[in-house]
C-alpha cells in the first residue's frame, strides 16, 4: 500500500498522514498541523489519505488552497506536486513503507548416520593434588624455568646467575665454540628445555 507526506518547501514542517484519518491545516492552535503564518486562515484545509495520493479540501480559506498553482475547492495531489495554503507550500512526498525481510530457512534436525561416533561423559578422577605437589604456577614472565621445589626469589636469582654468567662469558674474548656451549649449558641448567638453538646475527660495521 502506497503511503504519502507532505513535506514544507522550506524544510521546517512536516504532514505525515494515515489511512482512515484527516489531518486539519490552519493557524488555529487546536489544528492538527498549525501553520503559523497570516496567509493561512484559522480551519485552512483537510488533509486526507487515500491509495491514490493526498485528498485536498479547502474549509472556505480566506486565501485559497492551491494544488501546483491552481486553485482548488477539493483536489487530489499525487507524488510531485505542490500543495499551498495561503503562500506556505508543502510537497507531496510518496514513502516507501519498510518491506518486512524473510526469515532464514532452519535446517532441519537430521539423526547421526549409525557409523557416528556418539560422545559419552567420563569421570575423571581429581588430579590436582597430584599436579600441585609437582609443578607450581609459572612466573608472570611466562618463561619455561624449572619451578619444582623453588621459590619465586630462588626463581629470580638463578636469573639473575644466568645473565651474569653470560655476560661473563661475553666479556672474556674466548673461542666461539666454547662460548656458544657455555651459554646453552647455562640455559639447560635453569630453563625446562630439551634443547638450545643459539641464532647468530653478523653485525654490521660501523664507519
């Protein structure tokens, strides 16, 4: 079903009619749309909505009641045209009333084939206590350090003793083969790895 409104020309009013209902246009206060302007009599016009357009009726206005400059005791405005009350103009705006979207087709329930495996809940036993007396929580830093048995200052200090040695290790110029197997030994002996891959980066020369 088609819908209509009327919208000023100067942007600031706007008609929104309904089906079944009349809309009364005037400078009276009690109107349904007051126009406040000296043109526009106190009962102007009668607004009404038809499948067609807008129904426009003039109520004996001291200024008339114009359908695209054309005077009218009663007249039917369509999508375009311009309806005036006195010198206020409105147009006549077609709107497109809101289509209501299909809902989405659900699947249907289907039963699993007879070769699906079917999923059932076990009871685990509590292991918690097992694990709490073997591993303690990570530290923050979320390094794999060795963590039974210590505490988070003997974490700390054998961090501490693995950077020293390290930087000791550095600072003596020593054999690179020597060195590179120093530096994983110190690693195995605090981080929980298996192995060591050590990446070596040829700086550049500065001038």
């Amino acid at each position: 079903m088609r819908a209509f409104k009327l919208r000023s020309t100067t942007g600031d009013q706007t008609i929104d009619l309904k089906f079944g209902g009349v809309v009364i246009v005037g400078r009276a206060v009690t109107s349904d749309l007051p126009i406040y302007d000296p043109t526009v009599s106190r009962h102007h016009a009668e607004l009404s909505l038809t499948e067609a357009g807008v129904d426009v009726k003039d109520l004996g206005s001291s200024n008339g009641t114009f359908v695209n400059g054309t005077p009218i005791d009663q007249a039917q405005a369509v999508n375009g045209d311009v309806v005036t009350f006195g010198r206020v103009a409105f147009r006549v705006v077609e709107v497109t009333p809101p289509t209501r979207q299909p809902m989405p087709d659900m699947p249907a329930f289907t039963a699993p084939p007879p070769e699906a495996t079917i999923v059932r809940q076990v009871a685990v036993p509590d292991t918690g206590d097992m694990i709490e007396d073997k591993v303690v929580a990570r530290p923050s830093s979320g390094s794999q350090l060795k963590v039974e048995g210590e505490s988070e200052e003997e974490r700390r200090a054998r961090k501490l003793t693995l950077l020293l040695d390290i930087s000791q290790a550095l600072s003596r110029h020593q054999d690179v083969d020597r060195l590179l197997e120093k530096v994983g030994d110190s690693t195995g002996q605090v981080m929980n790895v298996d192995r060591v891959s050590i990446l070596m980066v040829e700086g550049r020369k500065r001038t």
